[in-house]
C-alpha cells in the first residue's frame, strides 16, 4: 500500500524536527532523548515505506544507550543525509 503524497511530507517534516531535537539534544548530552526519538525512528520507518530511517532508528536508539558519541555522530550524520535526500 502506497502512502498519499500528503501524509509522506508530513511524515518526512516530523522527521526533520525529530533530526533537529536530536542535534540539539547531543549538544545537550541528554541522551535518553536521543534514545527516545530513535525508537520512534526505528518503530515508524517502515510503516511509511522507508526502512532505512528504521535501521538508523534502531542503531541510534542502541548508540544513545550507550552514551557512544562517534556512533551517535555518524547515525546524525546519516540521518541527516535521509532528510536532506527527500526535501
């Protein structure tokens, strides 16, 4: 099934918010956010066809528990390549 046109840009717009509150909150060090966002990440990708956002959210999720700063680095950064792709 086909998600509409509409739904998927708002969808993509929460996800670039979920992107932002994340950067913020590795400035922050607050990383049970950054855990937080990332389960949303991992659980919702798929649903709306993207499953690669559900792999960064899965791997995120783990680095944030960790409080391991390069992973959570690299995830950003490829998380930030995801929204940049479909804007």
């Amino acid at each position: 099934m086909e998600v509409p046109l509409d739904i998927m840009k708002k969808y993509i717009q929460r996800r670039t918010h979920d992107l932002q509150a994340c950067i913020y909150y590795f400035e922050q060090q607050k990383f049970s956010e950054i855990e937080k966002i990332a389960h949303k990440l991992k659980g919702s990708g798929k649903t709306f066809g993207h499953p690669e956002i559900s792999e960064i959210g899965k791997r995120l999720e783990g680095a944030a528990k960790k409080t391991d700063i390069q992973s959570i680095k690299k995830l950003l950064e490829q998380f930030l390549q995801w929204v940049t792709q479909r804007c």
